[in-house]
C-alpha cells in the first residue's frame, strides 16, 4: 500500500516541476499548458481541485500527528527506538515530505498560471494602445 502511494505522489510531483517549468519558459508549450489550465479552472475543476487539496491537507495533518505521536512514544522509551518505529517514522516522514511538497507546488503551480495570464493580457493590451497611438499619430 506505501509503495502505490509513494508512486502516486513522486509522479505527481514529478508531474507538477514539469508544469511548473513549462510555465517557467516561454516555449511554444507554454501556451497550451496556459490553456489546459485555463479549462481546468472553468466549470466544476476548481471545486474538484479545492476538494483534494482539503483531503491532502487533512491527511497531511494525519501523517504530521501519526509522526509525533511516534516520536513522543520513543522519547517516553528512553529514546530507544525498536525497528518498527523506526521503519514507520520514516514512512511517516517521508509521506509528510511529499505531500507537502504536493501541496506547495501546486500553489506555485496555480500562481504562475495567474501571473502568466496576467503578462499575456498586458502583452495584448499594450500591443493594442501601440497601434492606437501609431495610427493617431
């Protein structure tokens, strides 16, 4: 079960630099990714979107509290920790990295869309009162 997940999150992170990146230099890809993002965000999509976020949010607070318990659990012990919560505090932690990873690149994700969609409409209105000026003039 931990591996699927691990999988599950790697290739969502993997997934997120990547867009990330795209949106990072201004290739042709760039463009489409701008419009996937753009349907992603219309109609349900947000709603769907904010519902994980909240799930993962939750289960990160989950993981982050399954893993003090077990650090506090050990510290009790005298700070001998047996192999079983030394295996599951690994686990734990490296859950906790990568959802939160998760859950950051997609709000960097979501920031560089808005701002990209920004400097486009910029581009454009600029392009338009460049040509308004030339043919006034």
């Amino acid at each position: 079960m931990f591996i699927e997940m691990f999988q599950l999150l790697f290739t969502i992170v993997a997934v997120e630099a990547a867009l990330i990146l795209t949106l990072g230099f201004g290739t042709p890809v760039r463009r489409v990714v701008v419009k996937l993002l753009d349907l992603l965000k219309q109609g349900r999509g947000p709603l769907v979107t904010k519902t994980v976020a909240a799930t993962m949010l939750v289960l990160f607070g989950s993981v982050l509290f399954s893993t003090i318990q077990i650090n506090t659990r050990v510290s009790e012990s005298g700070g001998v920790a047996n192999p079983t919560d030394q295996v599951m505090f690994a686990n734990r932690i490296l859950e906790s990295f990568l959802m939160g990873t998760v859950l950051f690149l997609a709000l960097v994700m979501d920031r560089m869309h808005y701002y990209t969609r920004e400097l486009q409409i910029t581009r454009r209105n600029l392009e338009v009162a460049v040509k308004k000026t030339k043919t006034a003039a």
